[in-house]
C-alpha cells in the first residue's frame, strides 16, 4: 500500500477534517506525520490509530493487530483496545476470514489488547483480504511522546534493524521468486522468521520511561523515510551514521537477491527515538536487557533535512517522499506473475 504525497493531502483530505465547529475535547486531531489523535475523555486522554494491512496475505491479521498496536506504543503509552475491519473477496471465505480473525486475536494477546469490536464483510471487488486495526489506549497520566518532539543534541537511537518486516513479507509472498533469484530454502525460512519481531511495544515503553523527546515506528520508506518525518516535524536536521544501524545478514542477503535499500524498506520491529545525552547509556543497557537489539546512530542537530553517512559516502535528503517505498516497488516488479 501507498501514501498520497503531502500536496494531495493538503489539497483533498486536511480541508476536511478541519471542522467549522470546533470540539475544544480534540487535542490532537489529523496533523500530518503525527500518527495518533488524542482526544479529551472524562478527565483522561485518549490516543487513538487506525492502520490498514492490504500488501501481505499470510499472517494478515497478526500483522494488522501490531502494526496498529505499535503507533499507539511510539506515543509511550501501552496500547489497550482494538476494533477490527476486515474485507474478504468471496462470501464463501469463511475459513479465510476464522484464520485472519484468530490470527488477529493471538496477537492481541501477546500484547494484553483487547478486542472490543469491528466490521467484516465481503466485496468481490477485491482479490485480496483488507484488514484495517484501530488501536486505542487512555493515556493515565503517562507523558505523551510526539513524533516532533526532538531537540537540538538528541541523540538519535534505532532499534530492531533495517528493512525486517519487508524482508519477512518477500519470504512469505514472493517465495518463488526469491528462489529463482537465488536465495535458498534455509536462507528464506530463515527470513520469515523475522515476521515475528513486528511488535515494538516492549521497545517503546523502555525508551519513554528514559525520556525519549521523540519516536516514530519504521514503516513505508523505511529508516529513511522514519528518520525524514521525525526532523521535519521538529524543526531540525539529523545526522545518522548507516554504518552504525543495527544489521541482520539475512536481510542484507535479500536486499542483494531482490536489489532494493533495506534502509528504505518496511520494517515494522525497528524503532527511530531521539533521547537525551544523559539518558543514553542507561537506555541502551536496559534495550540490551531486554534483548532487543539497539544502536545510537546520530544526532538531532539545528537545520533541516537528514545527512547519512554510509560506508563513507555522504548523502542529504531535505523532502518527505511518504509514497515512495521499497516493498511497493518489488509488488510491481516481482508480483505480475
């Protein structure tokens, strides 16, 4: 799936969701590149997501439930509810639609989110199953963390690694295709297996106790892209050294078969944060206690646009491309078969 470039945007969706009436409980309502709303409840806040899933078909719903989950955990409060919005091509996918919703609910639970309600439904329209997750969750106090929260000598912190989600999603969906491309059936049982690192739930909560300024999850265009979003919306340039994220061979290994960036790859598990100087360290000590693994990688700076270092070569990137992404890009390569 793909995202309409900032200009559509501007033109066509934000001139309607500003209403004539103002609702003094909306604190937060649709801000490009912030992916929550916050809205004023009964003396609470209430941070809530929605997400589609329409580019990988095993799995769907698992991934749904996280990918949802994961924007309302980057605000450093736990995710806690979910309604659930499915589309299936054929009234007779029954056992289709059991599999997504079990899937969906095996991920819940491995993130302690309830299940409250949904949609489903079918449309021969389609030929292939849309899952779309809104995730909900009261804030109780906790400070909010925004993805244009950075400052001036933040250090930068990614988690997870490059391109791990679009490494898994080529895996599953584009099997063959990797073997004619040379990969081995150890090397793509291997990278399926990273499907399984989607969450970034644990991460985050770490990362917002030790006083993260600001996170974003990596999806569409990847650590770029992430890393993009969270300097423009701050104000401010980052300085990243690509050497420096951390890196599975594996994936390296794919973005080799399938020629793409694995740092403008999806990947869902992988977290970009900007933390204090002082919190660093004890930041990292306590991801690596966790097991997750994690990398300061560069510095917020006063500026705009990201300089990235990788192996020795210089590169700037001054403009948000939020429709571009790697894993789209090998849909119309690889997937008109």
């Amino acid at each position: 799936m793909l995202k309409f470039p900032f200009e559509i945007l501007q033109e066509c969706v934000y001139p309607y969701t500003k209403s004539n009436h103002h609702d003094p409980s909306v604190l937060m309502g649709s801000t490009f590149g912030e992916d929550v709303a916050l809205t004023e409840v009964g003396g609470d806040i209430l941070l809530s997501h929605v997400d589609p899933i329409v580019g990988a078909v095993s799995g769907i719903g698992w991934l749904a439930m996280h990918v949802a989950c994961n924007d309302i955990a980057c605000s450093g409060i736990r995710p806690r509810w979910a309604q659930i919005f499915l589309l299936v091509p054929s009234r007779e996918d029954h056992q289709l639609v059991r599999e997504i919703m079990s899937d969906a609910a095996k991920a819940a639970a491995e993130i302690e989110v309830t299940i409250v309600g949904g949609h489903t439904g079918y449309s021969s329209g389609i030929s292939r199953p849309v899952v779309a997750v809104t995730a909900m969750a009261p804030a109780m106090k906790r400070r909010i963390v925004k993805i244009g929260g950075a400052r001036p000598g933040d250090q930068v912190i990614i988690t997870g690694g490059a391109g791990i989600e679009g490494t898994s999603i080529l895996a599953t969906d584009f099997r063959e295709e990797g073997k004619f491309l040379g990969l081995t059936d150890d090397e793509i049982q291997e990278a399926s297996k990273l499907a399984k690192e989607v969450s970034v739930v644990e991460g985050a909560m770490i990362m917002a106790d030790n006083g993260a300024t600001a996170m974003h999850d990596v999806t569409r265009g990847g650590i770029m892209e992430t890393t993009m979003e969270i300097a423009r919306l701050s104000g401010l340039s980052m300085e990243i050294d690509a050497d420096l994220v951390p890196s599975r061979p594996i994936v390296e290994r794919f973005a080799q078969a399938f020629s793409f960036d694995p740092l403008k790859m999806i990947s869902s598990g992988s977290l970009v944060c900007t933390m204090p100087p002082e919190n660093t360290e004890k930041t990292l000590h306590n991801l690596d206690k966790a097991g997750i693994p994690a990398a300061r990688v560069g510095e917020a700076r006063k500026g705009n646009g990201i300089s990235v270092i990788r192996k020795g070569q210089l590169s700037r990137e001054t403009e948000i491309r939020c429709e571009e992404d790697e894993l789209a890009r090998m849909w119309i390569i690889h997937k008109e078969r």
